[in-house]
C-alpha cells in the first residue's frame, strides 16, 4: 500500500517537471502536436499508477523519452518552417476584407454558427464590421474589425492618457515576498509603515502592492477593513 502511495506521488511530481520543462503553452492552448505529447504523458503515467507488478523504472523512460522527442522536435520547429508548417499548420484567413471565405470554411471544418460564436467571444455582434477574421494554429481566432468601427483610442479622442505603470506584490495572503520588495525599491522599514498607517500586519494582509508611481494597495483579509 505504502509502495503504490509512493510511486504514484514520484510520477505525479515527474510529471509536473515534464510539463514545466516542456513551457507554459502545455496548460494554455496546444499545437496538434503538443496535444499528442500530453495525452501520451498522462496515459504512459497512469499504467505503472494503477499496476504495481511493472516496475518503476519501465514507466519512466516511455514518460521521459516522449519528454525528450517533445524538446528536439520544438527545436526543429523553431529553425524550419517546413517543419513547423506540418507540425503545427498555418493560419488560415476566414474573413477577408469583410467577405466570408467559405472554401476556408470548409476547409477548416468551421460552421457559420461557430464563426459567428467565436465572433461574439471577440464581443463582435454584427460580421460585417469585421475586415479579418483569422484561424491561428492554436484554435484561437484572430478578429480585426474595420478601422471605423474600432473603439476609439485617447490617442483618436485627443486626449493625453495618464502612464501606466505595472504593480508589484509585496505581501500576498501574509508572505512577504524579499524578492518582490527589493524589485520595488523598498525595505521591511518601509512595510511596516505602510502596515503601521492602516493598523494591519502581515498576518492579517491579503494583498499590498506598490507601483513605480508609488502607489499603493493594500487589501486586508476577511473582517478586516
């Protein structure tokens, strides 16, 4: 019993490092190919789960041999376009300059129905506002309306926009990141007023950001204010 416990949590941890090493884009959308890797990787990890008798070794090396093919083949990709274009296919055009191309459609397997409800994902009501409609490799659709019915910018409005700046978590859910807080420019002495200001600590801290601008947010945890 203890054994099985054991080989499962290895494969379960070898198999979070498999999917780290192999990038971020293994949790969001997948390439064809990308999809094959990971289902190979959790069907090959659920076999020497469920069946004690193969040994553990045996269901590493499929699990990492797929690892190591998934690495080569993105390398190949990245340096041939041939390659990366039977991998992983091109872009396909479904809307140009406001007409539906529907040997595309076709093509793609799309219905009108599907193109209108990825349309309205896009928060795109009415298709002939759209110029470009693209299918991208990874199933995401790509709409480009014309420029007159894009909303307009400050720059179009002729108003100045005020400069955005990107904040930076000092203490999330009471843990004070040293690292975040050196990124910001601050110190601990630092924190402590901040926490000193609004009768909080750590402890009862969800959330304290500060930005470039030094601005600063700070929201406390339940029945705090």
């Amino acid at each position: 019993m203890i054994l099985s416990y054991l080989r499962t949590l290895l494969l379960y941890l070898v198999l979070i490092l498999v999917i780290r090493v192999m990038g971020k884009r293994q949790i969001g959308e997948m390439e064809p190919a990308e999809f094959v890797v990971t289902m190979l990787v959790a069907n090959l990890a659920a076999i020497p789960m469920q069946d004690a008798g193969i040994p553990l070794f045996s269901g590493l090396v499929p699990i990492l041999t797929v690892l190591g093919m998934e690495l080569v083949l993105s390398w190949a990709t990245m340096r041939s376009v041939r390659l990366r274009r039977f991998f992983c296919g091109k872009p396909v055009i479904l809307i140009e300059n406001g007409r539906i191309l529907q040997e595309n459609l076709r093509a793609t397997r799309i219905t009108l129905d599907e193109l209108t409800g990825h349309l309205r994902e896009k928060d795109v009501l009415d298709i002939t506002t759209v110029q470009f409609a693209i299918l991208e490799t990874d199933g995401q659709l790509s709409v480009f309306p014309y420029p007159a019915d894009c909303p307009a910018s400050a720059k179009d409005a002729g108003i100045e926009a005020k400069k955005q700046f990107l904040p930076i978590t000092v203490i999330e859910d009471g843990y004070l990141s040293a690292e975040n807080l050196k990124k910001a420019g601050k110190d601990e002495a630092w924190v402590e007023k901040v926490l000193k200001e609004r009768r909080a600590d750590k402890k009862t801290t969800l959330l304290l950001t500060v930005d470039p601008s030094d601005r600063v947010v700070w929201i406390g945890k339940e029945g705090q204010s």
